[in-house]
C-alpha cells in the first residue's frame, strides 16, 4: 500500500516599510499564515521573508527569489502568504509566479481571500484581475507621493530621507550645520578662486569631513555636494528649481559662479592635481623630462622623472633639495612681477580674444585698481564711512571678478588673471595656495635645471634656468 508524501508547505511575509526596523509586519503576517497552515493540516518547512522592501519598485527581492528558486527545484509544493499582494504588485510578476507554479501544480493559499485558483482560466483571470488592481493602486499611490513632494518642495519643506551634509534638523526645523556649512563655503570659494577639486577634497578631508559611510569624499562626491542647488537655498524637484525657500549656505552669486566652472566641458582634469609640490611637473630636468617631488618633510627632493621610469635611481639626472629651489623660484616669479611694466603686459595679453569674445580692456583694469586705492585713501582720511568703503570696494571688486571671468572666457586660466588682475600681482603670488602658484609658473616660466657640477650638495641659482614665456 502506497502512501502520498506531503508537499513541502512555505510561508512568504513582506512589508514595504518598515521605518522603525522591528519587523512587526512580516511577524505578524507569519504569526498568521501559520494559523492557516494548522486549520489546513499543513506542515510549515520553510519561512521566507523580505522585510522593508517593496514588491512595486522593482528592487529584487532575494527571500521571494530564493523561494522561486526552491519552487522550480521542487522543494517546495505550497506556499502560504497573508495576501497575493505580498507575492506580487505588479501584472508581469503574476505571470512569471504562475509560469513557474502551474506546471509544478502548486497551490498558493491566503490568509484574506483563501486559495490563490491557478490551475482554471477563471482562476487565473480573477488572480489577473487582482494584480491588475494591485499595480493600479501603487500607480495611483506613486502619482499622489509625487504630487505631495512637488508641492512639499514648491513650499521649501524638507522631501524626506536622510538629512543633506551641511544641515542639522532639530524637529521641523533646519539650520545650517556650522562646521559643514563653513566647509562648503570655504570649497566654493576655492573653486571660483581656481583652486581644484582635489585641493577641496583634501581640505575636506583634514577638517575630518566624511561621507555617510564614514570615509573620507572623493573628488566625485565632493563636485556632487558643491553642485546642489539647496547650498543657495533653491529646492528642486525633477530637476527644476521650484522654490527658494530652503536655509542657504552660499549667496546665489558664488553658487552659480562655482557651478559654471565645475560643469564647465573646458576645464581641465584634475591629473594636474596630483601633483602636491610647487614645481613637480613644472620644472624640466636637462634631460627634457619633468621634476617630482619626493621624500620626508625634512629631506623632501626634486628629482628627474627618469628615476620613476625605471624604479631605480640613474645617476647624470637633475636632483635638487625642495625647500631653497622653492625660496629660489618664488622670489625670481615675484622680482618679475613687480618689475615696472610687467603688469600691464601681462593684462594687455588678456585683451587678446577669441572671435566673439569680449575683450579685456586694460584701462578698465587700471581705472578700477585706482578706484579702489582711492576709497581705501579717502576712508583713512576720514571723508567716507566705513559702510561706503565696504559698498564701493564691493562694487570694484565684482567688477574685477567680471573682468578675470572674461579673461578666463578669452583662453586664459583663472589662477593667472586672478594674479595679474590684482592691485598688487606680487603680493597675491606670494599669498596665493601652491597650486595657484604653479599655474602662475607654468603660465609664465620655462624652468630648467642644469648640471651642478662642482657644488653638488650645495644650492646654487646659477644651476637654475628661469625664462619668462615669450
């Protein structure tokens, strides 16, 4: 006599949110569904759950996978489940559960509306008909979340999600977080100063700021936080400015100043960053190859670039102690700077444009530098006040930073026409962050350095070719 063996019984519990992570839904869905299976006389082998996932989204839900899997290899005959909604929401993946199923001749039971009837066209047509409402309701459901959020952002109200760097919520309420909103500031500032995205990141960095994996930002991430409209106060939805509500950072000048240079298709890559030393990949050995810096703080290096060819150290090659070639470099870049009449050469380059462009008139340049003297002179003497300074150095100053803004358009480089724009060129060299400096040098100087000779070991300028670019 011939006894059947019962077919292997599986519960499958899902909830779409679960914002406080207990998992009272799935349990309670599973307290269920084994109520059912004791009524039927059904053995429970095996639970699978997918806890604050939803069926809608389209995110792959590995427990409903896994029973699938386990369903197709015949290790599982029932399934049991709170509502044929938990399975499936969406009309394609009623037809795949039934695809798999039917052939294997499993029954699915729910706890709400009894057996799931897929083995009858009427079955399968009334199980088509609940998916289809199924689906109709997380569209609807989706429309009215999407209407709630464009109106949310049209209000300036905060979308939901994790609170963005560079704010704190107490309650309702959002305030600029005072450590990551003066970073922000400081990195779109150093942007429009022409600083680069690695210098930002490394500063980011230092400062201890990290993402929301608890690493330090990388170059990606940090273009991505100073691009967000939200740091000048405007909310987005869908990619359209609705609102400008939001508590800003940056005033919206400097955002949009930073946001034009960093989408810019023009601008360089940053493998000009990479370099961290004043005169690596600047400065040429006699050989013809480029400088890198080396070494310990103490005993840091130039040396040739063959050196790195091979892995090995080749002797007939440039190598120079970093600290007195630096003093050397800058103080000859600063000597030309300040020599009469190099500045308005280097300003009347910058009058030079491109077809369409317009040009850089150095008269406007000098009027302007003459105009802010001038304030500075008739405050000291008493005969403006302090709030008229601030307004008319404010006026000046947004009118040089238009004029470096249409040298940079003519084919210049930010850093240069921020130098040479400046009321004292020098001064601004001397002051400015390394990486200013080295496109100052690249802009201006050939540097090559030559043989030593006798005084190896010992520092000597007349081993270093300095030209100024003709």
């Amino acid at each position: 006599m011939s006894s059947t063996k019962p077919a292997r019984a599986a519960i499958y519990a899902r909830i779409s949110r679960d914002q406080k992570g207990e998992g009272l839904g799935v349990d309670r869905q599973e307290e269920l569904c084994r109520d059912l299976a004791a009524k039927l006389g059904i053995e429970v082998a095996q639970t699978y759950v997918d806890n604050d996932i939803s069926a809608y989204s389209g995110r792959r839900r590995p427990a409903y996978e896994q029973m699938l899997a386990d369903i197709e290899a015949g290790r599982i005959g029932v399934v049991l489940c709170y509502h044929s909604d938990r399975l499936m929401r969406r009309s394609k993946e009623l037809e795949r559960y039934i695809d798999i199923c039917k052939p294997r001749n499993v029954v699915t039971h729910q706890v709400t509306a009894g057996a799931l009837d897929l083995a009858t066209a009427t079955g399968m047509a009334v199980a088509k008909t609940v998916a289809a409402w199924s689906q109709h309701e997380s569209d609807h459901k989706g429309e009215r979340i999407a209407a709630q959020k464009a109106q949310a952002a049209k209000q300036g109200k905060y979308l939901g999600g994790r609170v963005p760097w560079g704010w704190k919520r107490d309650g309702d309420q959002f305030t600029v977080d005072p450590v990551a909103g003066d970073l922000i500031r400081e990195g779109t500032k150093a942007i429009i100063a022409g600083r680069s995205l690695a210098a930002v990141t490394r500063a980011w960095s230092d400062a201890g700021a990290t993402n929301s994996a608890g690493t330090r930002r990388n170059t990606t991430e940090v273009k991505r936080t100073l691009l967000r409209a939200r740091n000048a106060g405007l909310m987005t939805f869908h990619g359209e400015v609705v609102s400008d509500k939001w508590p800003a950072i940056v005033p919206l000048a400097q955002f949009r100043a930073c946001e034009a240079i960093l989408t810019d298709t023009s601008r360089p890559k940053q493998a000009e960053s990479k370099f961290k030393y004043l005169l690596s990949g600047v400065a040429q050995c006699y050989c013809g190859r480029t400088m890198t810096g080396f070494g310990v703080e103490v005993k840091r290096a130039y040396r040739c670039k063959v050196h790195q060819e091979g892995g090995r150290f080749v002797p007939g090659h440039a190598h120079r102690a970093m600290k007195p070639l630096d003093d050397y470099v800058k103080s000859v870049a600063a000597a030309y700077l300040r020599r009469e009449g190099t500045a308005a050469t280097l300003r009347a380059a910058l009058e030079e444009s491109d077809a369409g462009s317009e040009p850089v008139n150095r008269e406007d340049v000098a009027d302007l530098i003459d105009r802010k003297h001038s304030l500075a002179r008739l405050f000291a003497q008493g005969l403006i006040t302090e709030s008229q300074l601030v307004e008319g150095s404010r006026e000046v100053e947004g009118k040089l930073t238009r004029l470096e803004d249409r040298a940079v358009a003519n084919g210049g480089t930010r850093g240069v026409a921020a130098i040479v724009l400046s009321d004292d060129p020098a001064g601004a060299f001397l002051a400015a962050e390394v990486e200013i400096q080295r496109e100052i040098l690249r802009s201006l100087f050939t540097i090559e350095l030559q043989p030593t000779g006798p005084s190896r070991g010992q520092f000597d300028s007349a081993t270093v070719k300095m030209s100024p670019r003709e």
